[in-house]
C-alpha cells in the first residue's frame, strides 16, 4: 500500500498504528497509546482517531526521525521543535508501511 511521490515513498491510504506524543518530562513507557489512521501524502503527515478527529498535521520537515526499533512490534521514533517524542508502533503485518513512515521522515 505504498506509492512514490517525488522521491518519498508515500502510504497510499491510512494504516493503522498505535501512536501517542511523549512531551521531553514524561517516558515513553508510561504514555498511553491509542490505535490510529496514518496517512502520509504530499509532504505531510496525518493522524486521526477511530473517530475521525485529527490527532496530528504536520509537514514531514517538521519532525525528525530518532529511530526506528525492529522487533515484534516495529517502533518508530520521531521528535519536533518543541522536543516532543512521537511514537509510532506497526503491528507486524505492517512493518511495510512504518518502514515506509521512517523513509518518509528522513
């Protein structure tokens, strides 16, 4: 489900992942995480919730990829201006779409 745009490859419609922002005093471990629509297209990134409300729109500059952690659940590892950490974590069988995100963010 990924397609190129420019030279970005690009998540052609939403996957979902389990996502949550972690502000620079709080830990990752702790932050609770919801399951949510990921969309990458045109340079920016959407999140938006089971509900449709928009969680996140940012452009693809705007965050930085810290990392990316390969195991059962395949972690990716963003931060913003602010130094906030976001958190993305693929399910397996969507390991290819969150590879896809940390491609589109560097």
């Amino acid at each position: 489900m990924c397609r190129i745009v420019g030279s970005v490859r690009a998540v052609n419609r939403p996957t979902k992942a389990w996502y949550t922002k972690v502000s620079p005093d709080r830990h990752r471990l702790f932050a609770g995480r919801h399951y949510d629509a990921v969309v990458v297209a045109e340079g920016e990134l959407v999140i938006t919730s089971r509900r449709g409300r928009m969680v996140l729109q940012a452009p693809l500059d705007a965050l930085a990829l810290v990392r990316v952690r390969n195991g059962l659940l395949l972690q990716v590892l963003a931060r913003d201006s602010d130094d906030n950490t976001h958190v993305f974590e693929f399910r397996p069988r969507r390991h290819g779409e969150g590879r896809a995100l940390a491609d589109a963010l560097r």
